[in-house]
C-alpha cells in the first residue's frame, strides 16, 4: 500500500505545484516565477529534460547576476502579458507567441482562462 500512498503524494504534489505556477503567471509575480523555475529545476533533472534544465539554469543564472541589473529586471518583470484587463488576467508570453504563431499560419488554437 506504499506505492499507492506515495503515488497519490505524487499526484497532489504535481497539481499543487501547478496550481502555483499558474497563480503566479496570473498574478505577473516575478520572483515568485523565479521561484518555480527553482523546483521546476529539480523535474526537469529528474524527468531527463536536460535542454529545459540548461535554459532554466542560463535563466536563473542570467537573474542572479550573470546579466546587468537593468536587462535582469526587465527579464523578471516583463513575463506575462494582460490582454483583456484588470487584476488575475495575465497570461505567458510564451503562450501568446504560439497564438500569434497559429493566427499567422491561419490556425485557431483554444484559449482556455479560468476565472
């Protein structure tokens, strides 16, 4: 019954920390992001995504020092983009680079917003 217990510890860790990561995003919290990137560090490493984990680590890298203090906050703060107003309704910038992608190639990809 370990392997059970320990799977549904698993399972509620994951979509816990999912739950964060989106709440961040949402919230445009810079160094709370910075801050997943750190135990996202860890998956990444465990789950064998080696090129996640080097661009994670030239990104924490770059913000704890490696870049100018101006080009490392601009990188901290600027990683959501708010397209429909008010407080809660970020999104990723990356996320919205696949919609414009998609629009240019003439696809239609769902936009799915929790409010």
């Amino acid at each position: 019954m370990d392997h059970v217990r320990n799977y549904a510890r698993a399972v509620t860790w994951s979509g816990l920390l999912d739950l964060c990561h989106r709440d961040t995003i949402r919230e445009a919290d810079g160094p709370a992001m910075m801050s997943m990137w750190r135990v996202n560090m860890l998956r990444f490493w465990g789950g064998n995504h080696f090129k996640y984990l080097q661009a994670g680590h030239r990104l924490l890298a770059g913000i704890g020092g490696w870049w100018t203090p101006y080009v490392a906050e601009e990188v901290l703060h600027n990683r959501t983009v708010n397209l429909t107003g008010g407080l809660g309704h970020n999104v990723a910038m990356d996320r919205v680079c696949e919609f414009l992608n998609a629009e240019f190639k003439g696809q239609t990809l769902q936009f799915q917003c929790c409010h």
